[in-house]
C-alpha cells in the first residue's frame, strides 16, 4: 500500500503524539534526554531541569553534578548531563543562544543523532524532518514499508515513500499508534485497519 494512504489510516486510528515542549532548545535538550528512557520520565526530568535552568545560558553554566541529580533516572544520566551542559555552551558560543536549523550542524552537538535532529527540525525550527524512534522503525518493519533494520536507512527509504509536505506528521502519528495499537508485545491488530496490508499480520496468521 502506498506510505501516504497507510500514514492517512493511521491518522484515522490515533491522535497525533504531542510532545511536552514546543520552543527548540527544550525540544533538542528533552531529545537528549530521551534515548532509551521511557516518555514519562524524560518528561519529569526536563520540567526538573528547565525550572532551575531554563535557558542555554543558564544551562550551560550548570555544575554537571546538579544536573545530574536534575535528570536521574534517565538513562545514562551522567553522561547525559556532559552532553547538555555542552550543548547549551556550543548553542551560546557559537549560535548565539539559538538553536541552529541545519542538520549538518545538529549533528555536531554531543548526544544529538539523526532522531533528535529530525525532531528539532520538524518540531522545533519549522523545517522539514522525519524522525525513525523505535516505534517508527518497528511499524515500518511490519507494514512491509521497510526492510531495512537500520534507522537511518528506513528513515531515507520512508522519505522516499512519503510526500515531503507530510514527514512532520510520521513520527507523531507513528509514535501514538505503537502506544495504543501497534505495541511492541502483542499488537491489537483486531483493532488496526491495516491489518489487510500488513507483513506482520500475514506472516503470523497462521499462528494465532
Ligand atoms: S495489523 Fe497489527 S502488526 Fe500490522 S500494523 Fe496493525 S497493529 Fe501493527
């Protein structure tokens, strides 16, 4: 089935996931923060952290031991705290306290990949980005609209397949249709209109 059609069904099924900040250096910083740490968390600690260090700035004086105690329990906290503190001090010294729009240089920042990348740019600076987090990739996977196990490779395969106008749109929808429907363990595929499409659904027919 045709990617825009599917991420058009998808649409019907769930609302789009909204993310807790909308201004980019919060998007970039709560990016950070994210890797293999569940949503709820990487919520908590953000509002944590931007309450005592709301700007790039202030955050970028920031002892590491303090932002550590700010950001526990994400994962790999310690590290994650070098990491923001650092961003913020390149965002100040080099950008002027803006974060910058460019892939290339979002990609410079310590700790941002691709994912975070895309979700700044898509999210956070008006341009556009499609962002692979594991619930795009899994999706995809089943839908047959990847084959790749590589994120940064669905990701060019998905830009491929999708009108440009609407890449903003996958992650949100993808995002909260693996919450509710597509979920790692267990999918509700009795519920999911995609189920006649899909590569999952056909290759395990014959096991339920
Ligand atoms: S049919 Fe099942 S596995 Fe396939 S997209 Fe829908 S929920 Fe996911």
């Amino acid at each position: 089935m045709d990617a825009n059609i599917v991420l058009e069904k998808i649409e019907g099924m769930v609302e789009p996931h909204i993310a807790i900040w909308d201004d980019a250096f919060r998007i970039l910083i709560t990016g950070i923060l994210s890797t293999r740490t569940k949503d709820e968390v990487t919520d908590r600690a953000s509002l944590r952290l931007f309450c005592r260090f709301p700007t790039p700035e202030k955050l970028s004086k920031g002892s590491p031991s303090v932002v550590e105690e700010l950001i526990k329990p994400v994962g790999f906290y310690k590290h994650k705290s070098h990491d923001v503190i650092e961003t913020s001090k390149i965002i100040v010294m080099k950008y002027g306290g803006k974060v910058p729009d460019k892939m290339e240089e979002l990609l410079e920042l310590p700790g941002v990949g691709r994912k975070v990348a895309n979700i700044v740019l898509s999210e956070g600076v008006g341009k556009y980005g499609l962002a692979v987090d594991t619930h795009v990739q899994r999706i995809s996977r089943r839908l047959g609209l990847s084959t790749s196990d590589k994120p940064e490779e669905t990701e060019e395969i998905l830009k491929r397949k999708i009108a440009k106008e609407r890449w903003n749109e996958v992650n949100s929808y993808f995002v909260e249709f693996g919450k509710q429907i597509c979920k790692p363990i267990n999918p509700l595929c009795d519920r999911c209109s995609l189920r006649n499409v899909c590569k999952y659904w056909r290759d395990h027919e014959n096991s339920r």
